[in-house]
C-alpha cells in the first residue's frame, strides 16, 4: 500500500464561538494525512511550508508514519496563513486573511519513490498543479481529487483537463451546483461523472454525504454532534479518512467505497469535536471503531419481508 | 390491530411546475389512512367533508379497506378546499387560497368502537380538538401527533397540554427549532422529549428525517429520486407509513422504529412521484418491498473491523 497526499499546509488562526487559536496547524494535506495514518502505512506528503513551520509538528508527521521527504522548507518565506472566524451558525464562516507565503511557490518534483505511489489525494489546490503532479505519477491505481468554487468559476478550463484525469472528485453540494448548473443533486451527479471521474463524492454538511458511480448511490448523515468545536479540516479529514481505507483494502467494488465514506464521516466527526488538529492526534483503534459500530447502529436498520 | 386517523378531507387545487390539478383529493387524513392501509387493516377514519365530496373517493376508502363510519358529511358546506402553487425549488409554495368550508365544524363524537382503538394518528388539526379526540380514546397504545408553525405559534397553551398527551410527535426542522427555540436539532430533540411525548420524528424534507427516543438516534436521507411531480401529502404518506408499521407489528422497540420511520420514508417517496393521491391508489406489496431493498442497499453497509 502507499497513499500520496498533496496539498496545503498552514498555520491557521481560528476563531470559532467556542475559542480561539493562532499560528495553529492546518492545511488540507494536514488534515488527509493525518486522517488516513490511522487506516493505513506508507503515507507520503507533498507540500510546501515556510522556515517557521514548527519541527515539533514535523516530528508529528513522522510520528504518524507520514513521509514528509516531499516536503519543502522555504527559508526565505513564512509558512501558509489563513485567519478565519466562525459564526455562530458554524455552517458560515469569514476570511479575515489569507497570507499565501510559501504556498505562492508550490510546484512539487516528486521522487523517484513517490512516483511510484498507488493511491493519490489531490486536496484542493490550483487544478495546474493538481495536473502537474498526476502527469508525474507512474501508474496510480486511483486518484481522488478535492475542489472549490474558487476554481471552478476562476480557471475551469484547467479544472476540466483534470477532471479528464482523475477517478474520483468530491465537491460540496454547492460546488456541484455550480459547476453543472443543476439544481437536482442527482441530475448534478450524473453530469459531473460524464466531465471524467468516474466515482463521485458530494458533501452535503450537517446533512452528511452521498456517494455516487453509474448505477449506484449512497447516502449517509453526518454524525450527530451536539457541539462541533472547530469545523476546520471537516472535509480534509473525511478525504482522508475515504483514501486511508481505499489504501488499506485496495477494494474498489460500490461495497467497499460506502465504507470508505463512513470512515470519512468517523474521521471528520472526531476531527470537529477539538480545536484544528487536537482532535486527531492521539486516537486510538478502539475510538475509531466505537464510533464506527454507533454510526452504524445510527444509519442500519433490519431486513424483513411484507 | 387497530389505527385511527383523524385529520383534513380537502379537494385541492395544486400547481407545481409539472402541471396544474383542479379539486382533487387531498387532506392530511387521506394520505394518512390511504399510505397506512398498505401495512395494516381495521384503520378508521375521522373527519369531515362536505356535500360535494365525490361518492368515487368514499368508495376509494372502502376499497382500501378503511372505515369511514367517522366521516361526517356536511349536506348545506363544502368541502375544505386549498390552493397551492409549488415553486421551481419544490421546498417553496405560496397558498392562493385556504377555504375551510366544513372542516370549519370539526368536532368529532367517536362511536363506541371507534373509542376502543388501540393505535392513534392525529393529523396536524387544531391541537384542541386533538386534544377533545385523544380524550375519548379508552386506553391507547400508543398515540402519534403532527403539527405546525401555525399552532406553535397561535396556541401554544393548547399544544403543551397535548403534548402531555402523547407518545409521539413528528415535527419538521423548522418546526423544531421554532417550538424550543434551540438552533441545533439534537439540543431541540432533547427539549421536546421534555415537553411529553417519548419519541420524536424530525423530518428535514429532501435531507430524510431523524428518530429519537431517550438514549438512541436514527438518521435516514429521503429516498432519491431525480424527479418530485407533487410534494403534496409528503410527510402524511410518511406518517402513515409509520403509524400503519406500528400497528402491524406491535413493537415499540427502537429497532423496530427504525423500520417504521423507513416504512414512512418508501411511502413518502411513492407518493410524490405523482400528482396529489395518484401515487398511493394502486399499489402492490412488491413496489413497496422493492422500494425498501432499495432503500437499505442506499443506506446500509457491512460491519467490518479494524
């Protein structure tokens, strides 16, 4: 097995309703790696970050078994930084800035090793990138890729070379609105699968995800949480969570993707429950799978016959 | 076995933008009793229409093996009559007309029989005249209320007394954030098991609907389906699905809940696939059954672990 995961990393400042953190670590490739280490090995993170990206957390990343050798340290730039502020309704948020840094220079050569990798998770960065990296992967058995609003209105054409080239895309409904102009999410999703990937993902928030390839759909709620500290990383750490399993069971049958979305939702839902990465630093098997067997216990129910 | 169902007779007049229907079955009581008597028998209906009730729709009930001995039939009112228009986004309508006509006189005297009824479904009516009905029920087993904005707000006094009444209630999201005054549903949830009844129904439109009871959730999507001709009746069907799996079955245990609120949800989805009670005249036990194998195969997944 091995998972390459490319995308951001940042020292966030947030403010949510039930705190604030600065200089915090975050980032999408955070988020995804950190994530998939507690479903399988062999982990390789792509990025870059600044000189004061803090070694303690670079000591974290190996600590979960991440490779960060395709990591590059910028010494003459800071590190990623976006300050955003939640609002009550947490569905809602405000970008105070975003100080892109070292992330303006992002342009990843991958290695000989990383070249050889399975599994890809392209998080949301600039869809160029995202290509440029694809074209430098030997012969991955899938690749996953995330995107935004941003792209899709501000470089489409380049969106839709990638979208030629990749297996899977998750979008949030809103996203998959925009880029089909389809208010129905199940005509959305039919449409999007015609742009090229040929297994989809839509984030639908507190109302959890749907899953979709040709002939099948699956539909889960997001786990029910009275309070949600910090939905920062929520859609990172559910990517990661999908790839982890993919990587760990290298099963691409419909079966086999629903449980990689539920393992996004325990991971998301583990992820929201602390401040930016607190909630999936120290997690044990046994936390994962308690969550895993409530979700099911929350959404299965018994077969009969009329 | 034994369910009553008291709640609106109307004739609407319904326009969505798949085509316009003039005077046509409608009513909280009919979707009710009509989506019930696909999963039980022995359902007595009460209510009232007026002289222009079509004689075709009371032998429609009989049909259904229904029993319209409560139905009182005004010779000098109408029939209660609503005039909707749905918008493009199905969740908007606008009432061009509500003429209550004979529902004006609802006040219904059970017969002896009716008053030995073991399961109860009040429609969403006037929460005093929900109340005088619950009174002259001999010893339920259990009774299951709908209701509405408007009663949460214009009587208040008359729901919290019902609510004491009762073992059940259905509510939509917005319902049950008006009626506690909590944004988060689970918080809301808790509050109105407070106010009485044990077992809560959230129903969150297109995003499915959420079962509580004191210590478990359960969380569904609504079924998917690309095309919506006529929301109208949507969450009767889905109460009647409900209420009719509970008095065919008997059991109160949490996982046979579940299976009614599914039974709710095929229900609701037959439904509203076509134009006012069309979707719910004629059907077979192999459409439903296929609509719930459907339905678990979109919902459910393996247990694995770790």
């Amino acid at each position: 097995m091995s998972l390459l995961v490319i995308g951001t990393l940042a020292l966030d400042t947030i403010e949510t309703p039930y705190g604030k953190e600065e200089y915090t670590l975050g980032g999408s490739a955070t988020f995804i790696s950190t994530s998939a280490s507690y479903l399988t090995k062999d982990i390789r993170l792509v990025g870059i970050v600044g000189h004061d990206f803090p070694q303690k957390e670079l000591d974290f990343f190996k600590s979960r078994g991440i490779d960060t050798s395709g990591l590059e340290i910028m010494k003459d730039q800071k590190t990623f930084h976006w300050h955003g502020v939640y609002h009550t309704d947490m569905n809602q948020r405000d970008t105070i800035t975003t100080d892109l840094n070292a992330l303006a220079y992002l342009n990843p050569v991958l290695s000989d090793k990383f070249r050889q990798t399975e599994y890809v998770c392209l998080g949301n960065i600039d869809p160029v990138i995202q290509e440029k990296v694809i074209k430098q992967i030997d012969k991955p058995k899938l690749i996953m890729i995330d995107t935004m609003n941003f792209w899709i209105e501000g470089n489409r054409p380049a969106l839709d070379k990638v979208l030629k080239l990749v297996d899977i895309i998750m979008v949030n409904d809103s996203e998959a609105r925009l880029i089909t102009g389809e208010n129905n999410l199940f005509t959305a999703a039919k449409k999007i699968m015609e742009y090229g990937p040929k297994i989809l993902i839509i984030k639908k928030g507190e109302h959890g995800a749907m899953l979709f390839n040709e002939n099948h759909v699956f539909i889960i709620p997001a786990f029910p949480l009275e309070k949600v500290f910090d939905p920062t990383g929520a859609g990172d750490s559910f990517a990661g969570g999908f790839m982890g399993w993919i990587d760990r069971t290298k099963d691409l049958s419909f079966e086999n993707l629903k449980l990689a979305i539920v393992f996004g939702t325990v991971m998301a839902s583990l992820s929201v429950e602390k401040f930016s990465l607190e909630g999936l630093r120290n997690l044990e098997n046994d936390t994962i799978m308690k969550r895993f067997k409530e979700f099911k216990s929350i959404t299965n129910f018994k077969d009969i016959s009329l």
